[in-house]
C-alpha cells in the first residue's frame, strides 16, 4: 500500500502439502498445512478487504485445489486446508459482494510445479496421473495463470463466490 496507494487484486497462492496417512501424520504437520494453506488465506483477505471497501471495489483471488473438492489418499491436512479455502471463498463473497468486491478461487488439478516434481519424476507416478486426467496432457503453470487473468480482470465482475476448476477434467469424471 505504501508504494502503490491502493490495492486492487489480492492473490493468495501458497500452500504446503506434507504427505502421509492420517495416523503417521504428525500434528505439527496438520497446523503447518492449516497456517499455510488456510489461516494465510484468512489473513490476506482480512487485512486487504477494509482496503477494498474504502476503494469501492476488488478482486480476491485464493488457489484452492481439486484435492479440497474430492478426497486424495495421504494428504488429509492439504485437502482440508483446501476444502476450507473452498468455503472461505463462499463465505466471503457473501460478505463482500455488496462492496464491489469480488471472492473467488481456483482449484488447479495436477499441474507440473515445483510442488509436484519429485512425484512427477517417478514414471509411474506420473503416468498414474496422466491416466487420472482426461485431457491428453498434465496442466502446467500458465493454465492457472490464465484462469486468475481471467477472475482479476473486469470480465469477471459479475462472477463472485466461484472456484475455478482448472484439471483438465480430472474431476469431471
């Protein structure tokens, strides 16, 4: 704010994912995953949403995950984090649609990133899911680039309380 005077977009994009089965996970693990994944969501908009408001307007966007709209086996505290993030999204464009502000997430399906390249560098891990994803190729960063342009652009002021769904239809299925 000090360098720009405004804020117009906000993009939380952060999340951890330590693997493991429910009764291996340690609770240590599950708050690092619920602090990252969702109280950092929490926090941004807390303190960019008064911003927004003295602005009449905003766009908020938060990366959620397919793994917080369908269960993953081993990575129960990710996809809680992101199912959160999912209805924190809901919540707050309730709250923030008559402000002009609009709430929405996106939901990446397996995309190649530095979160998923030591399972992506397993061949048979990747061709498992490669063979999960209906579209002929796995998403790749700029897929979700492309959908926040979208939800951080004026073509998107009527949309509000969406989570973007960006797998190539893994979830379709």
């Amino acid at each position: 704010l000090e360098a720009f005077g405004k804020l117009d977009i906000l993009y939380n994009n952060a999340g951890v994912a330590p693997m493991g089965k429910i009764e291996n996970f340690s609770e240590a693990d599950w708050q690092k995953v619920i602090d990252v994944d969702l109280k950092g969501v929490f926090l941004g908009c807390k303190r960019a949403i008064p911003e927004m408001e003295k602005q009449g307007r905003g766009k908020i966007i938060s990366t959620a995950s397919i793994a917080g709209m369908v269960g993953f086996d081993a990575i129960s505290g990710y996809c809680a984090a992101k199912g959160g993030v999912v209805n924190l999204t809901r919540e707050l464009a309730l709250e923030c649609a008559p402000k002009k502000i609009n709430v929405n997430a996106i939901a990446p399906g397996i995309i190649e990133t530095n979160m998923t390249k030591d399972i992506l560098a397993d061949p048979k891990q990747k061709e498992g899911m490669q063979a999960g994803t209906p579209y002929p190729r796995l998403g790749k960063p700029e897929d979700i680039a492309y959908a926040a342009l979208y939800l951080a652009s004026e073509e998107s002021d009527f949309v509000t309380g969406h989570t973007l769904v960006v797998d190539g239809g893994w979830i379709a299925k």
